[in-house]
C-alpha cells in the first residue's frame, strides 16, 4: 500500500465535506466518523446501525468496537461533528437497526475498502489538492488533529497500537524538527 499523509488543512478538511455532501450523505459521514474516530477502514466499514443507537434510538456517545487478532475491545467516543453527521445520515436514509451504515445500494453489504479509497481519491482529485491522499488519511487526521491539539504522543500511541512514540510521529507525518503549535483549549 502507498505512503498517504494526513490532512493537515481545516480548510482543506472542510472542503472535502462540503464536496462529499453534495455527492453522498454516506460519503460524507463517512469521512466525518473517519477523521474524528481515527478508527481503521476495516472496522469503519464494519460498524451496523444498531451499533452506534442505544434501545430508545437515541445516537450513543460510546459504542464498542469488539476485540479481534491482538485488539482488545474498544470504546469509540462519537463527538458533536460525527453525532450530527449521523443524526442528519440516519434521518434521510431507509437503513434497518441491522443494516450496515455504509452499505453499498447494490449489494446490500458494506462498500468495499475500494470504494472507501475511491471516495476520498475523487473529493481529493475534484477539488484539485495536491499530496497523497487515501481512505487511511482520516486515520492520519485524526491522529494529527488530536496531537497538535494538546493530547499526549503515549495517548495516540496507544490507540494506535504502536510500540513506540517515534513509530506514531512517523505514522502521523510528523518529524521531530517540526514545530508544529500546540494549542490546549481547556475552554471552561
């Protein structure tokens, strides 16, 4: 598989959202539960509606994510943006409690990680940005996103399963020399 880098770029982030909703809702939530879960395609791909609503329909704040290969269970926070994002997704669709959320129309089952890359290589290609992007950027994003935001490098490097701080930075693009600006909004 090729190097992809994260999206560095709110403005960027944006655009790819506004481009993804005037193609697809399901698009769009995709990419929303990717960059702010940080979650692999494979498990995206796997989450069922009835995975992210509690008894009363409700959207949850956490839904669990089960263990597999050397992955323990995972508890999977859904913030404001991938709420909403869901809420307005599972409004104008016809999904079942079973269905799978980004299910392909054709096959019942859910878009293949082909699709997934085509998704977001289309939105990168539409709107002319330049860098090597793929469905594993959102990953990178929200990794990025969380530590240039103030959270710990062993916080990122534990969701990550990686074995060591420097594995993380290389994974997330970021070198050692760079000064990225951390900013810790407690906002109280």
């Amino acid at each position: 598989m090729d190097y992809v880098e994260a999206f560095r770029d709110i403005k960027q982030i944006n655009a790819i959202k506004k481009y993804l909703k005037n193609h697809s809702e399901r698009d769009l939530l995709f990419f929303v539960i990717g960059i702010n879960t940080g979650l692999r395609i494979n498990e995206i791909l796997e989450i069922k509606v009835c995975d992210v609503l509690d008894e009363k329909g409700s959207i949850k704040n956490f839904f669990s994510l089960p263990a597999y290969d050397h992955h323990p269970e995972k508890q999977i926070y859904l913030n404001a943006k991938a709420k909403s994002a869901l809420s307005h997704y599972l409004e104008t669709s016809k999904l079942q409690s079973d269905d799978y959320l980004f299910v392909s129309p054709k096959t019942k089952k859910p878009i293949t990680r082909q699709q997934a890359h085509r998704i977001i290589h289309q939105a990168v290609d539409a709107l002319g940005i330049d860098g090597r992007f793929g469905a594993s950027s959102m990953r990178k994003t929200f990794g990025f996103h969380a530590y240039k935001q103030g959270v710990a490098l062993s916080l990122i490097q534990k969701y990550y399963h990686h074995s060591t701080p420097s594995e993380t930075l290389k994974y997330l693009g970021i070198s050692k020399d760079e000064g990225i600006q951390t900013v810790i909004d407690v906002n109280l």
